[in-house]
C-alpha cells in the first residue's frame, strides 16, 4: 500500500504524509507516481532530479514528422531528449562527449558529434549546453523559420550576432521548468530513464572527491 511504501522510505513518518495527502489532495497523483517510482528504476532513493522541464511542449508544437537536435550531452540534454521522444518525432542528442553521447545511445536515442551535424537541418533545435556559444551553434542548426529552445541557464554574459533571427525568422523561445506531476508519471511509465543517469553514488564522507567527480561526469549523488 501507500502507508506502506511511504513508511519504507528513510527517515519519513507515514503519519505525516498521510496527513499531508489528506489535506492536500491535488497532490495524490504525484504521491501514487513516487509510490511506483521507489519499486522501479530508482530504488533506495538513489535517484537524480525529475525536473525533466516538460515546459517546451506546452509553448510550441512537436508532431511527429518534426526533425528536432537537442544541444547538450549532459544529464540536461538527455532528459530532454527522452521528454520530446514521446511526441514521435526524430530527435538526435548533440555534444562533444563521446561517452556522454554513448550514454543516450544506451538510452536508446540517436546521437552524433556536434561538429558533424549538418547546418540549418532541424525544425526545432534545443539549447541545453550550459555554455554561452549555445545559442550561437543553436542558430546555426535550426531552418529557416524554424524554433530555438533555450534550456541554458549560465553566469555571465555572451555575444551574439543576431542578423541570423532576423535573415532566418527564427523563433527564439525560452522555456523553464513545466507541469512537474506529467513529468513524474513519465518516469513511473517508464518513458523517461533517470537511473542510468548516476555515475555513481559515494559516502558524503568523500564529499571532496565526489564534487571534484561531478565536474565531468552525469550525476554523483551522496549515501546519507
């Protein structure tokens, strides 16, 4: 049950959750979802953020006979992918990192070098890189009146030539986080992979070497 599953979670009274379900009702689909989430792909809690930022879907249209790049090979971009994925359309994930890019292989998304993809060739491209010169390399992707996503967040300011949104009739959306219950239903589906998104998970005692790890790999969380 419910009850059950809650009470098996770390450090969490049922009592109160119970409670919590009772007085806060629109909140019970989210709470059935978490219930399924803890007995598939990410058991003992080990899992990384769901913020898998529906949003994007919610402000333009993506059918299926939509071409779409998403920018990015981190742990960003491969959400992402498998988010646009079940809208069937074709969605390739582009970065710099081979074994980034072999990691949304196994998630069973076409991937490909950055520098190989074919220029203006995407109906929709999204910016998920966390660097600056995304947006440059987004507009470079994208058709002819077609869309840029921003998903990018980073310090600091960037250049940019704008001739190509005004030549090209590029619409430029920016797009956050979305409707967080649609989003973890897609995990319980199964529809969107977080677990294989871990690198690995340390004691919080090597806090040291594990922020060091995060600086290149996917995700390392921490054994409480």
């Amino acid at each position: 049950s419910a009850t059950e599953t809650s009470a098996a979670r770390k450090g969490f009274n049922p009592q109160v959750e119970n409670e919590f379900r009772r007085t806060n009702p629109d909140l019970e689909a989210a709470f059935k979802a978490l219930d399924a989430i803890q007995h598939r792909a990410v058991q003992d809690a080990e899992k990384p953020d769901q913020g898998l930022l529906k949003r994007a879907l919610e402000q333009i249209e993506i059918g299926p006979s939509a071409r779409v790049a998403v920018l990015g090979d981190g742990r960003m971009g491969l959400i992402v992918a498998q988010v646009l994925r079940t809208t069937g359309a074709a969605v390739v994930v582009l970065g710099r990192h081979r074994e980034k890019l072999q990691r949304a292989r196994d998630l069973d998304l076409d991937a490909a070098l950055s520098s190989d993809a074919p220029v203006h060739a995407f109906d929709v491209v999204v910016d998920a890189t966390g660097r600056p010169e995304g947006l440059t390399r987004a507009l470079e992707l994208v058709r002819p009146r077609g869309t840029v996503v921003l998903k990018s967040t980073f310090h600091g300011e960037t250049t940019l030539a704008p001739w190509p949104i005004v030549v090209n009739e590029v619409t430029i959306v920016g797009s956050r986080c979305g409707p967080f219950a649609h989003a973890i239903d897609l995990i319980a589906r199964g529809h969107v992979r977080v677990a294989p998104l871990v690198s690995r998970v340390m004691p919080l005692e090597e806090c040291a070497e594990a922020f060091a790890a995060a600086r290149h790999e996917l995700k390392v969380m921490f054994r409480l």
